[in-house]
C-alpha cells in the first residue's frame, strides 16, 4: 500500500511529485512540535531514543513509562534532556499490560506519579490509558477523577483512545467506560492513529468532533489489521498526511508524537532511518495552504 496524502498542499503526492502553493496562496505552519516516544526505538533503551531524536531533528521527547529503569527516574530522566537539549513534552502513564507494577499497583497512585514526574521534568502533558474493564473500581470514578486531577494542576491528563480486542472472530470491549473518549467528559484527549485503524474509527471526524479537546497526537499507522500495528507514517491505510493538513488548518498548538513500531528493523541504522522516515513525513505534511486576501487597488 504506498502512503496515503492528503489534498494539493506543499506536500508530496502519490507519484512522488510536491505541490507547492500558487501565487495566491500562503504556506502555514502550526506552532505544533514533533516529538518522538521512546517506546518507538524498542527494544533498544531510553537513553537511545533522546541521542536518535536529537540527533535526527525531533523537537521533543515523550517518555513511555516501562520496565526501563532509566524510564521511570526523574534525575537520569532530566540529565538526558539537559545533555541532549531536547525537552520532554509528554508522560505516558504506565498503563499496559506489561508495566502494571511499574510505580506501584494502585492506578491512582500511578497517575499522581505521573503527574508528579510531569511537574518536575517541565512536560505538558500525560497520557492515560481508560481503565481495563476488570479495574472496575478504578473505572466507577475514573471520568470525574482525571477531571479533578486536570484541575488542581497545569499538566493535563489526555486519556488515549483506544480499541477492542479480538480474538477467534470474537470482539471483547476491554475498557471502561469506553474504549472511544469522544463520548466522555474529558477535557483532553490524545488522538492515537494506529488505535483508530484497529477500532475501525475516522480519525479525522474525531479529530473534528474532539476541537479544542485534542490536546496530544500519537501519529502511526495501520492497515486496519485485528492488531495495533503503530506503522510508520504513510506505511498504512491511516489518513495520516489528511490529519497533519488539519491539524495545520486548525493552528493546532499540541504536540504530534511519532509512535512507531521498529521491533522488526535488524540493525539500529534501519531503526534510525525509519525515524527519520516518520520525522520527514511528518514535517512534510504539517502544514496548510491559505489563500490570500486579495488586495484592492487603489484608484487613481
């Protein structure tokens, strides 16, 4: 599938060829920065995705909370990001599978860490997961909470969209109160691209009906496939390019993360180049075309 674009705008098309604005028209470019995750150069470490993201031009770090000790440590965390000087924009809470008993059992616990952590290292945003529909406690007061949370501090908690799960033909709603915050009372969310491929969902009527809402983006790519694929930009069948032109429109101020999947590159030069694949698309793409206002001559 070769990589899906958006509309005539300085941005390359199909065939390879770029569409730069005529005469009338004026390029814009949202105050958005472009970070990297670094759950997107797993499995190597932390302390790698700061040196590729600097070295490669990303404006930003989101650090993924995992087993990486480094991950979970503010002091070796903010030594990274003073030595790179590449700032930290985001927290993802650790909110997987593989990491619930990463900052303790307790889910609020995890997110007053994070919001702790957040605090600390300068960083806007932290990222949730809705909870697991069998944390049924968590889940009765998790609306109101992060909106109490969202309240008493400067950080916000955008809680991420999610997906069903699939098994043997079967569809099991693994979150509550729901996979899709659209519905729900948050006041930011984080739009995740390779979450709305499995979900089947339109990125860009959510990205329209969220609004001021949308606070954070994790760009990747899908094929649509049962499993969270988080491919590289234009890899899939996600509207990828056709978000970045919106989120442009839009003068989105947020920041747009690069959340790919280069467990499969054999060597870090392929990871490297996979990042600066994502990177050059993204920048590519995150921009619009405004028509100027015509200029009224003035009469003799």
């Amino acid at each position: 599938m070769g990589p899906a674009r958006g509309r005539d705008s300085p941005a390359a098309r199909l065939d390879g060829t770029v569409t730069m604005p005529t005469p009338d028209e004026t390029v814009h470019v949202p105050r958005a920065r472009v970070a990297l995750s670094t759950a997107s150069v797993y499995p190597e470490s932390t302390a790698t995705a700061f040196e590729m993201a600097a070295r490669l031009g990303y404006d930003g770090i989101e650090v993924m909370v995992s087993t990486d000790l480094v991950s979970q440590d503010v002091s070796a965390l903010q030594r990274l990001s003073d030595y790179h000087e590449l700032p930290i924009v985001a927290i993802h809470a650790p909110c997987l599978l593989i990491t619930q008993r990463v900052w303790g059992t307790e889910p609020w616990g995890k997110l007053q860490t994070a919001q702790r952590t957040a605090e600390q290292l300068g960083a806007s945003v932290v990222v949730v997961h809705p909870p697991f529909r069998w944390q049924r406690e968590y889940a009765k007061g998790f609306v109101a909470g992060v909106a109490a949370m969202n309240d008493e501090t400067d950080v916000r908690f955008a809680v991420e969209n999610m997906f069903p799960w699939r098994a043997r033909n079967r569809e099991i709603q693994a979150y509550l109160p729901d996979h899709d915050p659209t519905d729900e009372d948050y006041t930011s969310v984080t739009l995740d691209l390779s979450h709305t491929s499995v979900a089947g969902d339109d990125a860009i009527a959510m990205a329209r009906e969220l609004r001021d809402r949308l606070a954070h983006v994790h760009l990747g790519d899908g094929s649509g496939a049962a499993k969270d694929e988080h491919l590289v930009p234009g890899r899939g069948t996600q509207p990828c390019a056709e978000l970045l032109e919106h989120l442009a429109d839009i003068d989105y101020s947020g920041h747009v993360v690069l959340e790919v999947n280069t467990r499969r590159c054999t060597t870090h030069e392929e990871r490297e180049n996979d990042l600066a694949e994502a990177l050059a698309f993204t920048r590519l793409n995150l921009v619009s075309s405004v028509v100027k206002p015509a200029v009224k001559s003035k009469r003799r």
